[in-house]
C-alpha cells in the first residue's frame, strides 16, 4: 500500500465549528479506510490571533468527536528554525525580497486567506527596489515585510474532488508575503514546509483554499520539495449561505459539546452531507471509516439550514 499521511490542521484562533468538523472527519476517514498516518498539527503562528486555552479545548472537541491521531499535536511555533532555513534558502536563490507596503495588507497574510480574504493582487512595488534588507528598513523605519517571488507560471493539479485545476498565482494574487513586518512567518510558507518535511501526501481542506494550492505549489518547486495530492472540499455553509467563521453557537462543537449533545449525532449528520446515505441517526466516527467515500461526497457546498439540534 501507498503511504497515506495526512494532517489535521486547526488554527486555534476561535472555535471549531461543523466545518471544520467535517474537513476533520473526511480526512480521517480517507486516512483510517487506507491505513494510513493522521498527524494533528497545530497552526499557532499568528499569535495576535490565537487565543489562550483555545488549543486545549480544540483537542477535547477532536476527542468528542470521537477522532484520533498518530503524530502530534505539532505545533508550528515549535518549527519556527525550519521556516527560517526555507526563507534563507529562497532568499540565496534570489526568489524572496524585502518590500515596504502597507502593514495592513501584509499582515493579513499570516493568517490562511479563506476566499473573501483574498486582496487585490500585489503589483509587485517592491520587487527589486532595494538593494539589502537594510535599505528597506531605512525606507521604512523598521523591519520589511519578505514577499516571494512568484514565478510567472500556470500552476496545474489534480484535485481529488474538483478535478484538475490549472492557476496562475503571479496574475492573481502576485507576489505572496513570506514574513510579515512583525517577523511572522506566513501561512503558504509554514503550510508549504510542513507539509513536506512531515511527509504529508494527502492535503484535505476547504475549497476556500484552492487558491493557496498553487502558491505552495509554487515554494515547493522553488525549495525541490515534494507536493502532497490535494482534495478540496465544498464548504459548509450557514443557513444564509455565509462560510462558517462568526460565533454562532448551534455550530460550534464547544457549545454543542457543553449543551450535552451526542457527538455520534453530530458525526452522523455531517456523514450524510458527506454522501454516507445510510448513516442513520447516530453514527460514530469509527464507524464510518469504509462507509465514506470521496466519490459520493456531494460536489456543491452544504448548507445548513435546519440542524436536528437546535429544536
Ligand atoms: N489552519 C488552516 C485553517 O484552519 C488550515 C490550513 C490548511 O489545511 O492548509 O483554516
């Protein structure tokens, strides 16, 4: 059998939500029916954004849910050398440079740009107008930002659920930030290198994320590492048909958990937005592993309109 690795990859800036429930469960479906390998890796980078104790309670509303893993939790702050040796590299190799433009729009690369994140496409100002990092900082008056040098190509990969996707990140989105103002490694850098250097071969994530595929496929190249394959899923969406990202308690596991809701009501809900037809009304996680599959999994976003629990 192929080796399977795959990574479940919470950021804990808020609660998870039956989004993020689903994205989990799929993963390790795919993972256990293969035999393969879950690594649980913690996105705590941004640390303006990740809140006290939110860790802790990620990984109890992982174990309710009745999911496990083999390696972990991984936590990127841990990793902080190895984004440093990706970025010396790329910078040897001439592919990263210092740029002076808003704090704003570069600090919003730290986080992982959830489609209505995604920001006009960087004109590319900085591009070689500093000789040193130091000119830079003189322009500024404090430390640059780093953008990567994205090369002018069409990206193309075959998604497990979309098909094959062809983009090309230098004409939208453009030069992408590596390092921000505040020395914060960024989300396509850290997500890039993790998931090379921990062996990942499944991505399995939101579709909102398709258009960071090419951008980390993008360093991947650059750095002469190996690509995992990815898998894309439709969203799940709110009742009005909003991503999943505001406080609303009927789709936060926390508070699911803490009203004393089945968890096995839960997995099997999410199941059968996943195309598991005979999941029934309670249904452990376990018990879905051989029952899920990608084929079926429905290829239009999940809306959630009334949830059996919020009576
Ligand atoms: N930590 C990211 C999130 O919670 C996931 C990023 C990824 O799967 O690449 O949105």
């Amino acid at each position: 059998m192929l080796p399977f690795r795959t990574r479940l990859a919470p950021s804990p800036t808020g609660f998870l939500h039956l989004g993020n429930a689903r994205t989990f469960l799929v993963n390790w479906w795919m993972a256990r029916a293969a035999g393969g390998t879950v690594v649980l890796r913690i996105e705590d980078l941004d640390r303006s954004r990740v809140k006290e104790g939110f860790v802790e309670r990620q990984i109890e509303d992982l174990r309710w849910l009745g999911l496990d893993w083999d390696e972990g939790p991984l936590l990127q702050s841990t990793r902080l050398d190895r984004y440093a040796a990706a970025f010396e590299r790329l910078r040897a190799l001439g592919l990263a440079y210092p740029c002076v433009c808003s704090r704003r729009e570069i600090r919003a690369a730290a986080g992982a740009p959830h489609a209505e994140d995604e920001g006009p496409t960087y004109p590319g100002t900085c591009r070689g107008r500093f000789p040193d990092e130091a000119a830079a900082r003189e322009t500024r008056g404090g430390a640059p930002a780093w953008r990567f040098v994205t090369p002018d190509d069409e990206f193309r990969f075959d998604d497990r659920v979309r098909g094959e996707v062809r983009a090309r990140p230098a004409r939208s989105g453009g030069d992408f930030v590596l390092r921000t103002v505040d020395g914060i490694w960024s989300y396509q850098l850290a997500v890039a290198v993790d998931d090379a250097e921990t062996g990942i071969t499944e991505v399995v994530r939101g579709d909102d994320l398709v258009p960071s595929t090419p951008r980390q496929l993008a360093l991947l190249r650059a750095l002469e590492l190996p690509a995992p394959r990815y898998a894309h899923l439709p969203l799940v969406l709110d009742g009005a048909g909003a991503r999943l990202a505001k406080r609303r308690g009927d789709t936060e596991l926390a508070t699911l958990r803490e009203r004393g809701v089945d968890p096995e009501e839960v997995v099997a809900f999410l199941a059968r937005h996943s195309g598991v037809d005979d999941a029934g009304a309670r249904l452990a996680a376990a018990a879905g592993v051989g029952r899920f599959s990608l084929d079926r999994l429905p290829r239009s976003p999940v809306s959630l309109r009334s949830l059996p629990w919020s009576a």
